[in-house]
C-alpha cells in the first residue's frame, strides 16, 4: 500500500467539544465494523491552517490505528460533503486514484485476507490492539486494473445496499415494539416543554426529586392510569421480587464449564432479548437453591444509567443461571404472561418512565424492590396480554431473521468479492 499512497497522516491530538462548536472530527468509535457510525459526533474549533492540514478529502481511507483485535485496523473511504477532520486514534490514507480506488482497497483490507495481514502486524498495548503507519504501507494489495475494480466494487455495492435495507427494516420493526404496547394498552402520554414548575413542601417530604414530580412524570402517571385497563401494583401481581447478589473478580468462576452463568445487565439488549454470551460465571458451590432463577421470570435491570434502567427480558434459557445484584427477579402470580410484563416494562423504560421514577447514586439510577412493588401497570384479561406477548415475539422473530439475512448475504457477497480478486484471471 505504500507504493499507493501519496499522502500518509495522524489525526488531531487535541480534544474535541460536545457542544457542537467548529467542524465534526471523526474519532475511533464512528468506524464500526459495519462501515462508518456517525450518529454520537464531537466537534472541535482550529484555525484556517490546521483546518487546512487536517481536512478530509473525499476518497481519504481512514484507518483505526487503536481499538480492540477485530476492530484495529478497520478502514473505511471517506465521502461526506463539507468540512470535517479526523482523531489522533485514525490514520489518513490518500492513494493514487489513477491506480486503485479506494473504495476497493478499503473492501479488500476489511476482507478475511486483508485482516489476516492486520492480525499479523497489530501489537497488544494496554489491553488494546495498534498498528502504525509504517505497518499500514507494509499491507499488500491485489490490483487489477481500474476497470475491474470499478465492476468488484460495483457488485459489492450492490450487496451492500440490500444488506443495509435489510438491517433498517430490522431496527425499524424493534423500534416499533414500546409503540405497539402502548397503543395496545391505550395509553397515550403527551410531551410538553415545560421545564419550570413548583409543588408545594407537604409534597415532597417523602422524595425530594425534581424528576419525580416533574408535569411529565405526572402526565405519563396519568396516561397509565386512564388507559384501556384498570390498574394493580405489580406486588399484586407476583409471587416474589428479590434482587441477585453481588460477585465481584474474586468470587467469579474462569473457563467455560467452570460454573454457573451470572446474568448482568449487559445480558439484556435494548429490545429485551436475553443472551449468556460471554458471561461472567460463579461458582456453584457458592449458589444456594433459591438464587437460581427459573423458567418464565421476568429479569428486571434495578441499575444502570437513567437511560437502560428498567430494561427487562424474560428468563426461558435451558441452563441454570443465577443473577446480578443489578437485576430483579419478578415471580408472576398465575394468568399473568411474563412476556407481557416484559414488553410493557420495555415500553416503560422507552418512554423515560423509569427514569424519571429511578434515584440516582454514584452517577447511576436505580430502583429498589420496593419502588417496583409500588408501580401501577394496566393489567387486561390473560387472552389479551398473551395476544400482545405474541405479537412482539413474532416482530422479534422477523427481525431477527432480517438481520440473520442481512449477515448471510454480505458475507457471501464478500466471499464473492475475494474469490474473484484472487482468481488467476480476474478480468
């Protein structure tokens, strides 16, 4: 690649700004292992001439110089309109276009081929993986002619596209799941920008927390209430709610079959899907019987930042697991459908319900059994939770194979791509 370049350099040291001030600076984070993330951007303000040295020129490969194994060595080309500048953690590429574009060689540098030679010069720093500038000019590019870059490419791109659709309609469907609960309940919470307001001091002597008697919590209060269906505790509604318990390094188990699987909050997505992927482990000698968790809880996050506190999933995995001190177990009475709950707790944490209700401690929100316990939920007849159950089940289940899909046929249209680069006759 070095005998490409004509233009090799490391990006901005300094530090960027949240407030949008000066022009959009790409940092590590906006590479991702799909192509380029530029939704969380930060700015920074130069002057003319470090604007001028630090510019991006469309075509510019931007390569990862520090991240994580398979993200060290990431590269995409840039192509955004306007001004924007790059973080010391990338390295710029400019090639020679009139011999590869840079499209192509980002697409056979990101191929398993390409990351073979990443993984072969990438060093571990700190628990972080580098690679330099003199080991990116190492890289060794297969170039056929222009032409022929230009018709991989274009094949790629197409694959690329449809992968994308795919993937859109997948968030697309997720994104929809809190709107469908809440339209199924009949609870409509209005907004307003009203950010000023006074309630008096017999109020607030038992919580005094602006969030908490805030008109929009008060609104999405009164929202619940007047929905299709009447109101319960959720303590009416459960057997039990009981916290984990805590296990810190020292108490952790090492190696795949070395103990029980110790779900956090981490093992909960966004959309309440519950996975034991690289989870941390604890002894079983340390578990009593009653920390087990069983088939159909509803695991409740008590702790997390304001955003994620409250997501919750439901527990129906086949190996015995145990839990954080961050999660709750809810242990529903019969004819209530835990995956139900789930959707509706879900739906609660979507709209900033859990929130406002949360405390904050330590720059995290929580909240305690207690609190849980008090929560108002509207509560319809079995058939009509277990209809709502279903039907987020089977919008989970199509974007889950969208995305299966969307996978399935990049990789194969990457396969595609390096197969016909390294045929002996590629034109």
């Amino acid at each position: 690649m070095g005998n490409l370049a004509t233009f090799i350099q490391y990006g901005i040291s300094e530090r960027a700004n949240t407030a949008g001030l000066g022009v959009p600076m790409i940092r590590m984070n906006n590479l991702q292992a799909n192509g380029w993330n530029l939704s969380d951007l930060k700015h920074i303000e130069l002057d003319a001439a470090d604007l001028d040295r630090y510019r991006l020129h469309k075509g510019d490969l931007l390569f990862n110089r520090t991240n994580s194994k398979e993200l060290v060595g990431k590269c995409e080309a840039f192509s955004e309109d306007g001004d924007w500048v790059f973080a010391s953690y990338l390295i710029r590429v400019r090639l020679d276009s009139r011999r590869a574009i840079p499209g192509f060689v980002s697409a056979f540098l990101n191929s398993a081929a390409g990351r073979i030679q990443i993984d072969q010069v990438s060093r571990q720093v700190a628990g972080m993986s580098n690679v330099n500038a003199e080991e990116l000019r190492d890289l060794l590019i297969p170039l056929p002619d222009i032409a022929v870059q230009s018709r991989l490419l274009a094949e790629l791109e197409i694959a690329r596209i449809e992968r994308d659709r795919s993937l859109a309609s997948s968030t697309d469907l997720l994104a929809s799941l809190d709107r469908y609960v809440l339209d199924a309940l009949g609870i409509y919470p209005s907004e307003a920008g009203q950010r000023q307001f006074a309630v008096r001091f017999s109020e607030v002597r038992q919580r005094l927390d602006a969030d908490y008697h805030s008109p929009r919590f008060q609104r999405l209060r009164r929202a619940i209430e007047l929905s299709h269906y009447s109101t319960r505790k959720l303590s009416e509604l459960t057997l039990f709610m009981r916290s984990g318990f805590a296990a810190g390094r020292q108490d952790q188990a090492h190696g795949e079959n070395a103990g029980l699987p110790h779900l956090r909050p981490l093992n909960i997505n966004a959309w309440g899907e519950l996975s034991i992927a690289n989870t941390k482990r604890v002894p079983a000698s340390a578990v009593s019987p009653s920390d087990y968790i069983q088939r159909q809880e509803v695991l409740f996050n008590n702790t997390n930042s304001a955003d994620w506190v409250g997501k919750s999933a439901v527990f129906d995995l086949d190996e015995p697991c145990a839990c954080s001190n961050h999660m709750t177990r809810i242990c529903l009475k019969e004819g209530n459908d835990s995956y139900f709950l789930a959707a509706l707790l879900n739906a609660f944490r979507g709209i900033g319900y859990f929130s406002a209700l949360s405390t904050f401690f330590n720059n995290q929100a929580g909240i305690n059994t207690s609190t849980l316990g008090e929560l108002r939920i509207p509560v319809p007849g079995a058939d009509v939770q277990k209809a709502i159950a279903n039907t987020i089940r089977d919008r989970k289940h199509e974007a889950i194979h969208l995305r299966a899909h969307a996978e399935a046929l990049w990789q194969k249209a990457r396969e595609h791509f390096l197969q016909q680069l390294l045929k002996d006759d590629v034109s």
